[in-house]
C-alpha cells in the first residue's frame, strides 16, 4: 500500500471547532478584516482616545474565558474589532514613538501561513521545509554581515534582547566566567539585564559624547581592567538613532583582546542600503552582531537575527535531547536544530523575512530604509527652521528628536514637565503618538526631556509630519 493509499480521518470541519488549514482559516480571515476595517473607523486615529481607562473599560465588557464559547466566527469578529479600535496603529504615520513598524503585507501574510502549518523549530521533523529555508536565509543574512569571513552564520531570535542575551552568553562561553560587559551609557537596557540573567558583573559603563560611546574613554576603561571584557558597541541607539564609531571601537576591543559585539538591532538594517551602507563600517570586525528586522525591516514580531563572524562560535550552544536530536539520528543526516536557539519551540519567523527577502531583494528593502531616512532628514530640517521648535541634532538613520522652544524658555524641570504635558495630551486624546528621550543638548548644558519621532513609515513623506511639528508647537504654547 503506497503513502497516498493509506486510508486518513476525515477533518472535523465544524465552524467552530475546524482545525487550521486554508479552508477553515480563509472564512474566519475575511470576517477579521471586515472587523478590523471597523475598528480602526472607530479608533479616528493613530491611538485610542481617553488613555488606558478608556481602553480597560472596553476590555471589561468582554467575558475573555466564558463558560460557553460564542464559536470561532463571532469571537474573531467581537475581539478583531475590539483590538484594532484599541491599538496604537504603526501604520499611521502619526504614531511615531517607537521603533515599531508597521509590517509589509507581504511578511503579514507570510506569519498567517506559518501560523496556519506551525513548524516547530526545534527539530527536523516539525519543520522539514522551514528548517532548511531558515538555514538558507541565515547563512545569506550571515555573509552580508560578514563580506569576508571564511565561515560566518546567524541564528534566528525573538529580537534584540534575545540576541544580545545570546551574545553575552557566547562571550562568556570563549572568555570565561569572569567576563564584563564594557558599553556606552547609550546602549540597550537589555546589556544589563542580560549580565544580570548570566551572573555576570555590572556592566562598566563607558561615557558617550552625542549619545555615541567616547573611544577614549573606552581606551582608559579597558585599561583599567583586570577581567576578560566584551565590548558592546551600538549601532543605532534607542534615544537618537546615532551609531557608535565602530572602527575606532573595533580597534580598542582587538588591541585589549576583547569580545566585541554590536547591537546593530536597529541600525543594521542599512546593511541592504547602497547609499548608506558606509556609515556601519567595521561592522564586520565584531564577533556578534544583533539585528531586528521588526524595526527598519517591517516585519511583524518578533524577528530579529544574531550574526556570528565564526560558524564554530555557535558550537557553544549544542545541547542534547534524544527525542530531539539523538545521536545516531544526526549521525544519519538528520539535521540538529535544538542549537540553534535558546528556546525549545520556536515559530519559523525567518519564513516571513525569507518572503520579504525573495519579493523585494536587497535592493529593494534598501530603498525603503533610504526612504525613512530621507525623510527623517527632511523633518529634522523643518524642525531646525521652524521658529518655536528646537532640534536637538539631525538624524543618523530615521530618528528626529525636538523641543518646544518655550520649554527652554520656561527652563529646568518645569520646561521638562511642559514637554511631557505636551506628550501625554496627544496620548490621551488619540490624536498623536510621540516619544520621549532625556539626554543632553549637543551643544553643552544638562539633561532635558525631548520629544522623539521615530520615523519607520516607508510611503509617508514631510507632508504628512509638517501639521504634527505646528501641533506641538501649538500644544506646548497652550500648556503655559
């Protein structure tokens, strides 16, 4: 009897209770976004009105564990409705704070087919297809990374925080227990909460000037050392977008006989741009390299990648479960997946980029980054020559921090709560969503609060962002 010959259950197909497949899913995927469609009608704007009591008061009315269910086609219509009109909707170029993106159709339809066949990442027999398609992505997103190592890889994780936990960890596994992180007081919080997680030492902090780590400073602090250090650079920082100087950097780590890693997780992405392309130089010297393609990738979350120069480094991970990966399984040519991750189950989120790479190419993601980038120069311009705006430098890749001017004139911290006056308004009203970053003005003085727009919309132009910068304006005049 062949394989098509054997006699298989009939699938239940019952509305509410159908398991996933293309069928079942494509009725219930058009009643969600029918009921989307309605809820961002509801929500008017980029962000529901009246704040989280507003929002928690909507949430209330729904039972979300009832004793009877409702059945599949209402509770997706109810809860798909109800969520839109209650999201922060990164598609709307007015919801700014944030290195969120709003996702490519392309990839958000790529995560519903990965959701609906759910690979299991975690050994070859869960995930035949994806396993090798996530190998192949890897190892392409790997060499542009590395141009010219001999054998460089890449390992698919939750996002930054994850790859900079899995960095450190790697470090510590080819340095020794006694290994410190050494970064600029404008790295990640997650560098801390990682050492913390792997017992290291408190990171060393090291001072930055424009929010970009001091190699000077670096240079004294790693002289001071008496431990192995892994030096972490950033390459596109949360508050400013600015990125580290990476050669100078690379040069300290390898004189000092350092680990060097970079958290590239946001700007990495101009690895895929021509234009842009020079300002990560000496990014291929670090050891690790943390990238999240849910920021300046537009994927959905979660999809971030950590770069290895060495394929060897990722040794360190290997594990052994025999029902996952015995020995005489891999001996025979399974393939072994249960090191390549932190976690065990894990969804095939490199099929989402995967898609996105193979319809738009390299190129073709590298024009949407020039995109964002352009227009976060133009903005920043706008806010420079606007008269009651004050910019705090221009953009490195798509982030624009300003001020209301009359918050330096009120000064102190009562200038800061104008600012923060002016953020929380637009929250509360749904009307905008605007970031905050405190941090010292480029040219001298102590720390004030800024606003901050982080521009990841790729079809919005300065249009769009020009009647927001009157509108804070406006706000912070009214505030006084």
């Amino acid at each position: 009897m062949t394989a098509s010959q054997v006699p298989r259950p009939v699938p239940l197909l019952s509305s509410d209770v159908a398991l996933a497949g293309a069928e079942p899913v494509g009725k219930l995927v058009a009643t969600a976004l029918a009921a989307m469609a309605q809820g961002i009608v509801t929500r008017g704007g980029p962000l529901p009105a009246g704040g989280p009591d507003a929002v928690r008061a909507a949430i209330a009315a729904i039972e979300p564990l009832p004793t009877r269910g409702i059945g599949a086609e209402a509770a997706i219509a109810e809860l798909s409705g109800v969520l839109a009109a209650g999201s922060a909707d990164p598609a709307d170029p007015w919801c700014a704070a944030h290195l969120h993106c709003p996702p490519l159709a392309v990839s958000a339809a790529a995560d519903l087919v990965a959701s609906v066949l759910n690979p299991s990442m975690d050994s070859w027999d869960q995930a035949p297809a994806a396993s090798a398609l996530e190998g192949a992505f890897t190892a392409r997103l790997a060499r542009l990374c590395y141009p010219r190592a001999t054998a460089p890889d890449a390992l698919i994780t939750s996002g930054g925080t994850e790859s900079n936990l899995t960095a450190l960890l790697l470090a510590r596994e080819a340095l020794g227990p006694d290994v410190v992180a050494v970064c600029g007081r404008n790295s990640h919080h997650s560098i801390a909460r990682a050492g913390w997680l792997l017992g290291l030492p408190e990171p060393v902090p090291v001072a930055t000037v424009a929010d970009r780590i001091d190699p000077a400073a670096l240079a004294e602090v790693l002289r001071g050392l008496r431990r192995p250090a892994v030096v972490v650079a950033t390459a596109g920082t949360t508050n400013t977008g600015a990125i580290d100087p990476l050669g100078a950097v690379a040069d300290l780590a390898a004189e000092s006989g350092s680990w060097l890693h970079v958290d590239a997780a946001y700007g990495g992405a101009l690895l895929f741009s021509d234009q842009r392309r020079a300002l990560l130089d000496g990014l291929d010297r670090a050891d690790t390299i943390a990238l999240d393609l849910h920021k300046l990738g537009w994927q959905p979350i979660a999809a971030g990648v950590l770069a290895c120069r060495e394929a060897s480094t990722v040794d360190n991970l290997a594990t052994r479960a025999d029902y996952l990966n015995a020995d005489d399984d891999t001996e025979a040519g399974l393939p072994d997946l249960l090191g390549r991750s932190l976690r065990t189950s894990r969804r095939p989120d490199a099929f989402k980029m995967a898609v996105t790479a193979r319809a738009l190419g390299v190129r073709g993601i590298g024009e949407l980054v020039d995109r964002c980038c352009e227009t976060a120069m133009q903005v920043a311009r706008a806010v420079d020559g606007h008269p009651r705006l004050r910019l705090w430098a221009h953009p490195t890749l798509s982030t624009v921090l300003l001020r209301p001017s009359i918050a330096d004139e009120v000064g102190g911290a009562e200038g800061d709560a104008l600012v923060a006056a002016v953020r929380r308004g637009l929250l509360d009203e749904g009307t905008a969503v605007l970031g905050r970053a405190t941090l010292a003005p480029v040219d001298g003085g102590g720390d004030r609060l800024w606003l901050k727009l982080t521009l990841l919309h790729p079809h919005a132009t300065l249009a769009d962002y020009l009647p927001l910068l009157d509108l804070v304006a406006d706000r912070a005049a009214r505030c006084c």
